[in-house]
C-alpha cells in the first residue's frame, strides 16, 4: 500500500502531536519553547549574577552597607531566594501544576478530591 504525500503528513502530524486534536497541538508547542537545560542554565545565571551584591552587602564595611542595604534586602534577596528554590524544587511545583491544569482541562477529580 503506497501512501501519497499528503497522507505521510498527516500520519507524521498525529505521531508528533498525538492524535492530531488542537489540544494536544498546542500542548507540545508550549512544551517546546525552552528546553529544561536552557531553563535551568537560564535560572543558574540568575542566581549567580543575583548573588554577586550580597557578596558586597557581607563583606563590605558596614558604614559603605547602609546606602544599598534596602535594595539588597528588598530585591536581590527574594530573587535569589525564589531562583534557588526554583532550581532546587521546580520539579515538585511543575508537577502540581500539570496536575491542577489536566483536572482542569479532563474534568477528572483525584483521589483526595473524591474522598472530600
């Protein structure tokens, strides 16, 4: 059985992006717009190049501190906090979040939803 060009394109779109559904479409294009390691390697330099003014904010002289304590406190801190968090537990909150989004999407209830 010899397959036209049209037909491979079809089979080739419904191996690629499931069962061809509008869905699954854009749920493979939003899973491919960054790959993981860029991801993580985007977020590692976060953290670095937000690390580098609490390095001054320890080890400079105190009477220096005071003039860039607030920003150091108020903006670098969380961002480096939250980008630290990110790194080290992204995966759990990604996986909440995929799990909240399909219930939403499917309709389905969990098992601790159907017990309350």
């Amino acid at each position: 059985m010899k397959f036209g060009a049209s037909q491979l394109l079809t089979a080739e779109y419904a191996t690629q992006f499931g069962n061809g559904t509008q869905g699954s479409y854009f749920r493979k294009v939003e899973e491919s717009i960054m790959k993981e390691a860029t991801k993580r390697s985007f977020f590692r330099w976060i953290h670095i190049i937000f690390g580098i003014p609490m390095i001054g904010y320890i080890y400079d002289s105190p009477s220096d501190t005071q003039y860039y304590a607030p920003i150091v406190r108020y903006f670098f801190l969380p961002v480096l906090l939250l980008s630290g968090l990110w790194m080290w537990k992204g995966h759990v909150l990604r996986r909440l979040l995929s799990k909240k989004s399909a219930n939403k999407t499917t309709g389905m209830k969990t098992g601790q939803e159907l017990e309350a």
